[in-house]
C-alpha cells in the first residue's frame, strides 16, 4: 500500500458514517510522508482497511477511535483551507466530541513532508476555530 502522490506507505482505515461527508471515500487512506488522503483503493489498500487504525505509525501525536480518524481527514484537507474551511471545521468539531484534544494536536503533529506549510496551518486554525 503506497501514496498515489509521493508512493510513501499509507494508513488505511474505515470512515464513520458521521463524517463520511468530509472523506474521499468510505474507505480512505492517508499518507504517513505528505498527509494527503484519498479512496484507499487508489493505494492498493483494499482488504486491508481498519475500524480502528494504527495513526501513530503516522506521527504519535495521533489520537486513537473516531477522534485520531476525523484528525486524518482534517489533515487531508489543510492544502486549501479557503476550500475546505467548512470541512475542517466539523472534522476538529467531530474529534473533540470523540475525546481528541484536536488543538493539542495540531500543536504536536510533526510530519516535515507534509504536502502543506504544517506551521503557517497551525496559526490559522486557531483564528478558524
């Protein structure tokens, strides 16, 4: 299983049906290298999708349950957060009423490939929400 982008090893997992509205697909990926997501079947992940993912493999920052799953397709959208504003917003509002601290979160995330300034990001989720 490899990101279609930079072929990276990737994360795949099930999405809620609560948040399904803000994921490429109810079966979705996410990059360990570049944070990007998308249908865990462009990855070759078929078969291999989780209930509950491992995200730490990711970075440790990452949250288990729904909470750690709302956080990944957060991190799928942070390349545009003039189009995804509305997204982003109810995935970190979905991760705290699952019990993730999503600013904390944020604040802990280190991925340095990540396809999107992680830094600038941070800052501007906080004036988000």
């Amino acid at each position: 299983m490899s990101c279609p982008r930079c072929d990276a090893d990737v994360v795949a997992f099930a999405v809620p049906a609560a948040i399904r509205d803000h994921a490429p697909a109810a079966e979705t990926a996410i990059c360990t290298r570049c944070l990007r997501t998308f249908p865990a079947a462009e990855a070759g992940a078929v078969g291999a999708i989780e209930d509950a993912p491992d995200l730490s493999a990711i970075d440790p920052a990452f949250p288990a349950g729904e909470g750690g799953v709302a956080l990944a397709l957060a991190c799928g959208h942070l390349e545009s957060l003039a189009l995804n504003r509305a997204s982003i917003e109810a995935l970190v509002e979905h991760a705290e009423r699952s019990g993730a601290d999503a600013f904390a979160f944020f604040e802990r995330l280190d991925v340095p490939d990540a396809a999107f300034d992680l830094e600038r990001r941070r800052s501007a989720l906080l004036d988000m929400v």
